[in-house]
C-alpha cells in the first residue's frame, strides 16, 4: 500500500513541474509555427506576427495567411477546426468575417 501512495505523490510532482515549465515557457518563448510555400516549395518556421488567421461563417472562408520569406509570395492556406486552435492559441492575429447577409 505504501509503494501506491508514493507512486502518487511522484505524479503529483511531476504534474506540477511540467505545468510550473510550461507556465515560464509560454512567458519566454515565442511561438513558431511550421510552414511551406507552394510556389517555390521552401519550408520554414515563422512567428505569430507573421501569420493571419481569418474565421469565416463556413470552413471555405476560414483560412490562414503568410508571405514565404523566401520568395515573397502571399499564401493562403485553408484552415481547419485544430489549425483554428493551434493558431488561436499560440497568438495569431485572428479576423472574424461577418457573412454580408
């Protein structure tokens, strides 16, 4: 019984590191999200200021937006329920589009 009550509070330690590490990581790291350009094919990580987020009344006018910082090309690039939230939380600019109906 002993050994389950220290495996316990073990996992309550640990919990809390992770959350106390990740509460100092959100204060000084900034986020980077993985991207692609479709025009030159280059890959690269951009930071929150550097992409738009616009949400729109139906999942073919919400999107996401960047200039490839290697060819300078505007992209959009569609986005789904869990790109929304990866982008919403990690700081994006986000844009609501109101339907003109």
């Amino acid at each position: 019984m002993s050994g389950g009550s220290v495996m316990s509070g073990v996992q309550g330690v640990q919990e809390m590191s992770v959350a106390v590490a990740f509460a100092g990581m959100k204060r000084a790291v900034d986020v980077v999200f993985r991207a692609g350009c479709p025009d030159c094919r280059a890959n690269f990580e951009l930071g929150a200021s550097a992409l738009r987020l616009a949400i729109g009344a139906t999942s073919k006018t919400t999107f996401y937006s960047f200039t490839c910082p290697e060819c300078g090309v505007a992209v959009r690039k569609p986005a789904g329920e869990r790109i929304v939230e990866l982008l919403t939380g990690g700081g994006v600019r986000t844009l609501r589009l109101h339907s003109a109906g």
